[in-house]
C-alpha cells in the first residue's frame, strides 16, 4: 500500500497545495483509503513493471476516485458527502478539480510521449463514461437491462481504467494492456455488485431504499414474480422505520433477491479467473489476490445475513427475474 506517497504526490501539485480545502480533503480520503488506488500498481507488477514507476498512475486514479465520489454524493444528497459541510457549488468545484488533476498526473507517469498520451485519453474517457452513467443513474431507470446499462457506464469504466493504466505505465503490450481492462470491468461489476448487497442489508436504510437508486436485489424484489412482492411494494416507503426495513430485508432473502445478486457475483468471479488465466501476464499474483479477497468478502457478508446458499439456489435464481 503506498497511500502516503500518493497523498504526497497529490498534496505537491501547485494547484493542490495552494488550496487548503482540496490539500486537506485529499489527506483526509487518505485516512480512510480504498484499495482502488492500489491497482495501477498491481497492475504494473503483474506485467513485470517497476512498481516505484506506476505511483503517479496510481495518483492520478485517486484522483479520479475523488472527483467521481464528490459529484456522486452530490447527485445522490448523500448526508455523508463533502457537500453537507462546503455546499453544492463548491464540492462541484473541489470535483472539477480534481478530475484535472488526474490528466496532468497521468501527463506525469511515464517518460514515454505516446503511452503518457494513451495515458491521458484512458483517464479522460474514463471521466467522460462515468458521467454519462451518472446522468444515467439519476433517471432512476427501471428493470435489470436498465441496471446493467448503468452498471456498465457508470460504475466498471474506473477499474478498467485503472488497470490499463498500471499495465501502460508496465510496459505491457496493446493486447494485455486490453486484456486488464476487460478484467477492471469485471472488478468493478463485483464491486457494485457487492455493494448493491452491504447496501441493501444496512441498518437503517440506506440512500437506495429512499431514492429508488438502482440496486439489483431492491429490483428484483419488486418485480419478480413472489408471494411476498405485494407487500414488499408496500414496505419500499416504509423503511425510515426499522421495523419495516428488517421485514423488507427478510423478504429480500426468502424472494430470492440475495441469491440472485450472489449468483451475478459468482459468474463474474468464474469469468474474471478465467480471463486473468489466459492473459500473457509476468505476474498474475497480485491480481489474482483480488479477486480472492472480493470472494471472501462475498462469503462473509452472506453469513452474517444468514443466507445459506447452493449451487440449485443460484441457478433458481438466475431464471427467476422478469
């Protein structure tokens, strides 16, 4: 983990360090770091990079990371988000910000002219798609194909991103450097997926029961075919009320909506082992302990719901949504 030399590259940028309030928020995201801002850096060893060499690739995606989680909270009114204590107009700033200070660092990570510009044009249509899918997300759409639409404009374009540009920084060739964006895309579709799950089950109720946001087991609750959808429509309204959240969850898991999240998880975990095989990687350790940690945190947060589930469970499951 190297998240005090990315804070002190970020911190260094003259435009960072001349604005407390950005030098600040970026130190104290730092306290509570997301690995995320670890994977050009994997990345970069899987291909047989120096890892020293991806630490501005790496700040640069923290960078992204950031301005996304601004305009995100915004956008949701996220009680939690920086605009409760700055104000709308300049979280939005702070994000604007930050999103430039990703392509200059991405201008930074590596002394080749053409991959520094590949460089640029990832981290750039990597802002641009999120966006897009933001837009997207606030429409509140409805229906799995709407979900995975979002899913994949809003929430996989980071990952990808964010191992393409490690592998870029590595030295890898057109076709690996491909091949790791596939697999970020599949990361980050097992990280919404996964918090599609912890949100859903949170106590009290979390921004997608009162916002209506696109949350795959909340979706399916409401519109598969159960006994108990009826009054699970009925309790959507309801779950200020932590009596009515706690009966709402429960018909999450005997409806079958758990199950159907956990085997989405499953088939992404298969599908991203099975690619991470295939790619002509130098060392695939440090990504194949990813994916580990994404299963086990899959297996830990099903037990503590107390969902029990078999192989014929998800299989049900995969064919129960309309």
């Amino acid at each position: 983990m190297a998240f005090g030399e990315i804070k002190e590259i970020i911190s260094g940028l003259p435009g960072v360090s001349a604005w407390p309030e950005l030098a600040d928020f970026i130190d104290r995201a730092g306290n509570d770091p997301r690995p995320d801002w670890d994977l050009p850096i994997l990345a970069c060893q899987a291909v047989g990079g120096d890892e020293s060499t991806a630490l501005y690739g790496a700040a640069a995606i923290a960078c992204l990371q950031v301005s996304i989680i601004l305009v995100d909270d915004i956008l949701d009114d996220d009680p939690r988000g920086a605009q409760m204590q700055l104000g709308e107009g300049k979280a939005a700033n702070m994000a604007l910000a930050y999103e430039a200070a990703a392509l200059l660092l991405g201008g930074q990570a590596t002394q080749d002219v053409e991959r520094r510009g590949d460089i640029m044009s990832c981290l750039a249509k990597a802002a641009l798609d999120t966006a897009s899918g933001q837009q997207l997300d606030i429409q509140n759409l409805q229906g799995e194909e709407d979900y995975w639409s979002v899913i994949s404009a809003k929430s996989t374009p980071f990952y990808g991103t964010a191992l393409q540009v490690g592998a870029l920084i590595g030295g890898a060739d057109l076709k690996t450097s491909d091949g790791l964006y596939k697999l970020g895309i599949l990361i980050g579709e097992i990280i919404q997926l996964e918090d599609d799950l912890a949100d859903a089950l949170e106590k009290p109720a979390n921004a997608d029961w009162k916002q209506g946001r696109n949350n795959l087991l909340i979706m399916f609750a409401r519109t598969a075919e159960h006994r108990e959808r009826d009054r699970f429509i009925e309790l959507l309204p309801q779950t200020d009320n932590p009596e009515r959240l706690e009966e709402a969850q429960r018909i999450l898991i005997s409806s079958g909506a758990v199950s159907f999240c956990a085997y989405h998880l499953v088939t992404r975990q298969l599908a991203a082992n099975s690619l991470l095989k295939i790619l002509d990687l130098t060392n695939p350790t440090p990504l194949s302990n990813i994916l580990d940690d994404y299963a086990n945190s899959l297996r830990n947060m099903l037990q503590v719901s107390g969902v029990e589930l078999s192989l014929s469970d998800l299989q049900d499951a995969s064919i129960k949504i309309q």
